[in-house]
C-alpha cells in the first residue's frame, strides 16, 4: 500500500511545473487563503488557521458550486453553533449528558451528510457543535458564545475570500463554468446502511467526553473531527462493515498530516522568524498538497490533510507565535480518534449479522 502511494504521489510532483488548468486551480486556492487571512485578521477572528481551511476546501472549478458550498458552510456553522450555545449550559458539567449530546448531534449531523441533498451544511452542522462542545469540556472556562462569534467570523472570511477569487479567476479565463448548471443531488430517504454508519460514528463520539474525564488527554475537539471527518464515505459503498475504507481513509489522514507536518517544520527551521518566508512556506505546502489532492488517484486525501498540516502550523494567529505545536496536537487528535473508532467498528464487523448487498438495497428501498 505504502509503496503504490509513494510511487503515485511521486509522479504527481514530477508535474508540479506544469502549466494547465490544474496549475490555475492551485494558484487560485493559494489567492484564496491569502485573501481569507487578510480578511480574518482584519475581522479581528482568533483562529485565523480556520479561516484558510476554509478559503482552500470550498474552492471548485464551478464558481457558483464554490458559492454554493459557502452558503451551506456558513448555515451549518451557524446552526452548529446555536445548537451548541443553547445545549452546552446544560449538559458541560455532566459526563454522561455530554456523552448522549456529543453522540447523538454527531451521528444526526453524519446521516444527514450521507443522505440528504444539502449535505455540506449537515456536515457543518455536526462538526461546529461537536469542536465547540468538546473545546468547552477540555476548557471549562471557555466563553462559548464568544468561540461560536469568531468561529462565524472566520467562516464568512474564507468563503468570501473563495467566492471572489473563484468568480475572478472564471471571469479572467473566460471560464464556461459561469454558465454551467450545478448538477442536483438526488433526494433521499431512509437508509438503514448510512444510520448504521452514523450510529458507529456515535458511539465513538460519545467516548470522548468519558475518555478526556478518565485520562485528562487534550484534543478532544480534533479527534471529534478527525472521526466524522474519517466516516465520511459514499453511500453506495457501505455494506455491512465500513471497516476497511475507514481505517484506510485513517492511514491517509496520518500519513498526510505527517508529511505536511514535516515540510512546516522544514519553513519554521528556515524562516527563522521572518514572514515573508512564513508566506511563502505556506504558498508552496498548498500548491503541492493540491496537486496531489486533484491528481493523485490512490489518495487524494493525503493532498488534502497535507496541505491543512501546512495551514495549521504556518497561519498563526500571529506569525511572531509561529511553532511545530499545533502539527504534533493534530497528529495527537488523530490517534485519539483511531483509538476511540476503530475498536467500535471491529466490535460491529465481528458482531454483525452478515448481509448480500442486494438484500442492503431491498432493505434500503422498502422503508
């Protein structure tokens, strides 16, 4: 597995230099981020890292698939965040409610982005509440609803920093995509595989405020996104166990994160403080992790986590506080995650009732 992933993402960097509609893209997102830092800075946002994921996850070719995606990030925020203000004063301060809320808003917030047509802004939904919760838990004296303000400041930064850029670079290209109709998803109903799926997530999710009471491990808030993040699979894909695809799209978070880890630590040894070095490290980690994201065939979501280790650790909220730190506590959060997950989806693999796919489908089609 190792060597296949190796050899394909080595391919992909021999055609970094290589001008075309890829080499736009990447240029683009690299716009885009910078644009959203300004911005988040300006808002006066306090995790400025969140306004570049942001800026670099929403671009696509399609500007109005870009806006699209925006607005549905931005409302599943918002929902997140006043779900979590209103339920947080009741359930922080005890472990079992903080259970049941963190494993029933997660597993809501993952069916609805494996089933239902606004799926991004379900899965926003799910995220802001589960990162504003556990963020609460592991620091009890957080103020919620000041979290839950910048966490829509920096939103509204990166995609209006994505929207712009993104509608500027179709206008400058004279892009057909202006004009493209956005293909609609299907509406769907039931699906006894996909709540299957999300009850697992669940249940994961709902160890971690038992977990952080036992051990007093930090994290809480990324390890609950590294596991909604992780179950996110098509639906048709599911069967009985979502074991294998899982634990692969783990080890592809991993690895990622690892890598665009090394490379930030590589910039920090380097720039020494300056930013104008800082900047650039950040330009070329998101040039090369989108590269690999739009190209690699085998896992273009180690491109992804690449360029987001890069982000977390070369957009601080102040480049003079500038350090590896953040990386470590990212590849921490995902360990915690794969702890927490995996032993869920080994007990239902081994415990679960064997299935044909056609009898999943007739299952699926007769609720």
């Amino acid at each position: 597995m190792f060597e296949g992933l190796a050899q394909d993402i080595r391919r992909e960097m021999r055609t970094i230099v290589t001008p075309g509609p890829r080499m736009v893209d990447e240029l683009a997102c690299v716009v885009s981020v910078m644009l959203a830092v300004a911005i988040a800075h300006w808002l006066g946002a306090k995790m400025i890292a969140w306004a570049a994921f942001t800026a670099f996850v929403l671009m696509k070719g399609n500007p109005r698939e870009t806006l699209l995606r925006g607005a549905l990030r931005i409302v599943g925020t918002a929902l997140g965040a006043g779900l979590t203000l209103a339920l947080v004063p009741v359930v922080a301060n005890s472990v079992p409610l903080s259970m049941a809320a963190a494993g029933l808003v997660g597993a809501i917030g993952l069916y609805g982005t494996l089933t239902a047509r606004r799926s991004y802004a379900w899965l926003l939904f799910g995220l802001t509440f589960e990162m504003i919760l556990l963020d609460k838990l592991q620091h009890p004296t957080l103020d919620t609803a000041d979290f839950a303000h910048t966490r829509m400041l920096e939103v509204l930064a990166g995609t209006f920093a994505c929207v712009v850029v993104s509608l500027a670079v179709a206008r400058l290209t004279r892009s057909s995509a202006l004009g493209a109709p956005l293909e609609s998803a299907p509406r769907m109903h039931w699906h006894p595989g996909a709540a299957r799926h999300a009850a697992q997530a669940g249940v994961a999710l709902a160890l971690l405020p038992l977990f952080h009471w036992l051990t007093g491990m930090p994290e809480l808030a990324q390890a609950g996104v590294t596991i909604m993040a992780v179950m996110i699979l098509p639906v048709t894909g599911l069967g009985v166990s979502g074991l294998a695809p899982v634990s692969r799209k783990l080890l592809h978070r991993a690895v990622g994160c690892l890598a665009g880890g090394c490379l930030a630590l590589v910039v920090l040894i380097i720039a020494q403080g300056s930013e104008v070095l800082l900047i650039a490290g950040t330009c070329l980690g998101i040039i090369i992790g989108r590269h690999i994201e739009n190209g690699s065939k085998r896992a273009p979501y180690v491109g992804l986590q690449f360029t987001l280790a890069v982000l977390v650790v070369l957009v601080p909220d102040s480049y003079a506080d500038a350090q590896i730190k953040p990386a470590l506590q990212r590849m921490l959060s995902i360990v915690i995650g794969m702890a927490l997950l995996e032993p869920v989806l080994l007990a239902w693999h081994a415990l679960a009732p064997r299935r044909k796919p056609d009898q999943e489908a007739s299952a699926a089609a007769s609720e």
